[in-house]
C-alpha cells in the first residue's frame, strides 16, 4: 500500500517493481485470468494518483511451516473505492467491498506473483469499529474462504498458518 499510496511520478513504475512481469490477476470464483502482465496490471490501476489512495481494513496473512519452499499469501480486505484499483469490476472504478489476495513465492525475488480478486461478500473490509473487531475465526467462516483454501490446495506442503491483523482495532501502546 505504501508504494501505490505515494504521491509521485514514479509511482506505477515503483509498483511494476513489486509484482513479477508474468503477474495474473485471477477471479477467486473460477480462476478466470483477467489480467496478465505487470504492465497491463500496473495499467488496471486509477492514473489519477493524486486523488486516489488505498486502504486495506483487515490482513490474514497466510505462511506455512516450510517458508523456503511453499508461496505466503494474503488476505487483504478493502471497503468500497478504497481497493488499490486492481480489479475485474471496472478499472480502477471498486463499487464494491472487495477481497484481493496476493501469492509471493519463496524464490528470493520477493516480488507477487499472482493475485485474486473477488467481492467481499460478507462486508469484513467495511465492519464499522464499533461493531467489533475482524478475527481470524470470521475471515475462516466468510463465503470466500472456501475458495481461499482451493487457491492454497496444491501450491503448499507445509503445515498452514494464520495471522490475522484488524487494522481498525490494533492495540496501541501509550
């Protein structure tokens, strides 16, 4: 979020460098490739960078017990018009409260290299602070999660973990 949130004329080429040139973007649903190619991907993203920022609400980050080997993924949910703009629903133009999940691969180029995309259906991204916060029991229970562990199904060997972070309701220390 930091290098697409920056305010420069360098912003989509520093992002390029955040995803592998062979990137896709896929539908959660039905695998559906969307999108391929950083450069059409960086291109799926709002040019007016100035007036567009992004916000993710809710993370579950996703590892496993052979970091060397198996890809990390995340879970990143964001409220309506606050997605980082890559999206299947209207380039650059989220409606909707929307799930994007990212794959990293373990082989030392720290670069996504595949992302999915689907609606969030059960309104995690935009759960108002005073109703409580998101824990890793609600994101495993949500209608996109089934699809989550199909997308996990085969790409990982290790032992799955979970880490959840509700960014509305992080303890702080004062």
């Amino acid at each position: 979020m930091e290098v697409y949130n920056q305010k420069s004329s360098r912003r989509f080429e520093a992002l390029a460098e955040c995803f592998a040139p062979d990137v896709s973007l896929r539908l959660l649903k039905s695998g559906a490739t969307v999108v391929k190619g950083v450069q059409a991907l960086t291109a799926s993203m709002p040019a007016d960078y100035a007036k567009h920022t992004a916000r993710v609400t809710r993370r579950l980050f996703i590892t496993t017990s052979l970091p060397s080997e198996d890809p990390s993924f995340s879970m990143d949910f964001y409220p309506a018009g606050q997605g980082p703009g890559i999206n299947a629903f209207g380039k650059g133009n989220v409606k909707l409260d929307t799930i994007l999940v990212f794959e990293v691969k373990s082989d030392g180029r720290n670069v996504i290299n595949q992302v999915w995309i689907a609606p969030d259906r059960d309104g995690i991204a935009s759960r108002r602070e005073d109703q409580g916060a998101v824990t890793e029991l609600s994101v495993l229970s949500s209608k996109a999660f089934p699809q989550v562990a199909a997308v996990l199904q085969g790409r990982v060997k290790g032992k799955i973990s979970y880490h959840m972070h509700d960014y509305l309701h992080m303890a702080t220390i004062s």
